[in-house]
C-alpha cells in the first residue's frame, strides 16, 4: 500500500475514532470545553480592562473580580428577563390568538371563506395535541438540567481561571531539561490568541446586533422588545442560521401581536437589513483576524458538531474547527487540508 493511502487510511481511521469518543463523552467533555471558552472570553475582558486609562492600573486580581461579576451578573439579568417576558408572554396569548384570527378572517374573506376554520383545524392539528401536564413536567426538568449544567460550569470557570496563570510552569516542569519548542509554543500562542480574539468580537459583533434589533421593535412598538432583541444578539452565536431562526419567532410576535401584514413585512425587511449590515460588512472586518475559515467549511463544521453536541456544537462550532486548521497546518502532512479549509488559501 503506498504511503499517502496509507497516511489518509490512519488520518480517516483517527478521526472517526477521535468523533466516536466526542459523541459518547458529550455528557463530560461539553461543560468543559464551555468553560475552557467562558474563560477565554473572561481573559479577554480582563485585557480590554487594561486597556482602560483608570482600570488600567488597578492590580490584576480585581480586573480578573470585575470580569467574572460581570459575567454572572449578566447571566443573572439573563435568567430574570427571560422568565420575565415568558411569563408576560403566556399572558397576552388569547390577544394574540384573537389578532391572528382576525387576519384570518381578512385574508380568506376574498375567496368566500372564513379564516375561523382554517385556525381551529390547525389548532387542532398543534396546540390542542399538547398534554399540559407532562409538557410542563419536561418543562420544568430541562430548567432544572440546565441550572445544574449552568452551576458546573461556572464552577469550571472559577477553577480555570487561577489554572491558566500556572499551566506554562507546570508545562515547563514537565518538559524538565526537554523544554518546548518555539515552534510548539508558537502553536499554544496562536490558538489562544485565536480562541480569545474570535470570541470576544464575536460577543461585540452580538451586542451591536441586539442594540440594532431592539432599536428597530422599539420604533415598531413591539411587546417584550428587550427580550427579543437579547434572543437574536444570542442566537447569532450559531453561524448562518442561529439569528435567522430568531428573526423569524420575532416575525411571528410581531404578525400575532399587530395582527398586520403591512407592519410584520416592514419588522421583517427592516430586521433583515440588520443582518445583512452585521453578517456582511461587520463582521468580516472583525473576524478578520480570528477566523479564517471558508464559508463551506464553517456550515459543515455547524453541521458535523450539532450532530456530535448539539446546540453547544452549533455554538463552539467556528472556534473548534479554527483550532483543528492551526493544528492541521503545524503538522507538513496535514498542511493542505488546512489550506483547502481557510477561506484565502492562506495559512499563517
């Protein structure tokens, strides 16, 4: 068997085995490698702080105090006006089934039909197939599932932080008298750097494209805008389709509570716009530098890792598939796969 066929037989054979152990450790390596993400985002605040002309000074403990409040201070505001809104949600519910029986009604009127029918049949086909109670008992257990999942995490993150100021010595006293390479240690500086400098824009991309969105409910005088505009800055942690989805549940809210056609397209264009600004002219002069993938590979790289974790698959996709190209480009055999993967060809 030649060598080349050999080496691809070996690279396919490891890397079904590496995606078979990703899968059933899905359970302990998903917390994890959130937290190992979670930390690189609070390093990256810790930085930006220093950059700051007062806080620039101040020691880097309580930069590091500052940032990891912050954090769980805005997953405490996210958890409260999420429940919030979808109390308030389920409670302007009949309005909106009224609204939306009344466009119905509107729209069917012209070929001599009403639209009550077509809303119960449907509502017989969706809502009224819902039993109540074991939807509110999986309701409740999967709240439950991602609080537990939410403390580890952040007990991860807690445990992380001090780890990462003491991994190079612990590294070095490994390595003994066989210390590292430049060349290895360029490689660690080089996914660092491209882990904390793609999520930290990616988290600013976000927030400019929440403060857009909720800019645009607001003018519309859209219901629960501050909710909506936060769903849409964090769905667009998943590339292409994550916002989209969003959009469109906002596009929804907006037919069910107007109950117009003419307002829902204006929210509908004008929330498009938005995307377009920040997924076309945004974020590619942010990214720029913290992610060189081709379009493809970033969809199938969404794809291969929501089938392998699902949902945080979908998040982490872009970051781990950046870090499998600078690992593929360090190694000579690997390097072509890594250039078919980059978006220019280029690999630094």
């Amino acid at each position: 068997m030649p060598t080349s066929v050999r080496d691809l037989f070996y690279l396919l054979a490891l890397g079904a085995l590496i995606g078979a152990v990703l899968h059933l450790g899905r359970t302990v390596l998903v917390p994890v490698v959130v937290a190992i993400m979670l930390t690189y985002v609070i390093v990256g605040a810790v930085d930006a702080l220093g950059r700051v002309p007062f806080l620039g000074h101040a020691p880097v403990w309580l930069r590091y105090v500052a940032a990891v409040a912050t954090f769980l201070a805005a997953l405490a505001l996210i958890g409260l006006l999420a429940a919030a809104n979808l109390r308030g949600l389920t409670e302007v519910l009949p309005a909106y089934e009224a609204n939306l029986r009344t466009l119905l009604d509107r729209v069917a009127a012209p070929f001599g039909a009403t639209g009550s029918a077509a809303w119960e049949g449907l509502r017989a086909l969706t809502i009224d197939r819902i039993d109540v109670g074991p939807a509110a008992l999986w309701i409740l257990n999967t709240l439950a599932s991602a609080g537990a999942y939410l403390v580890l995490i952040v007990t991860y993150v807690v445990f992380l932080l001090p780890e990462r100021t003491l991994m190079p010595k612990k590294l070095r006293a490994i390595a003994g008298n066989r210390a590292p390479s430049g060349r290895q240690q360029e490689l660690l500086a080089q996914i660092n750097a491209q882990i904390t400098s793609y999520l930290s824009a990616k988290t600013a991309i976000n927030v400019v494209l929440g403060v857009l969105s909720f800019a645009i409910l607001v003018v519309l005088g859209v219901e629960f805008a501050v909710f909506w505009s936060m769903f849409i800055a964090l769905a667009n942690y998943v590339p292409y389709i994550g916002s989209l989805a969003a959009v469109a549940l906002v596009v929804l809210q907006i037919l069910a509570q107007t109950g117009s056609l003419e307002t829902t397209l204006l929210g509908l264009g004008l929330l498009v716009a938005a995307q377009v600004y920040v997924g076309n002219w945004l974020e590619p002069r942010w990214l720029s530098r913290s992610s060189n993938l081709g379009p493809f590979v970033v969809l199938l790289s969404l794809v291969a890792w929501s089938a392998l974790w699902g949902m945080p698959g979908a998040i982490l996709a872009v970051p781990l598939t950046s870090i499998l190209m600078i690992v593929l480009a360090a190694a000579p055999q690997t390097r072509a796969i890594a250039i078919l993967m980059s978006r220019d060809g280029r690999i630094s």
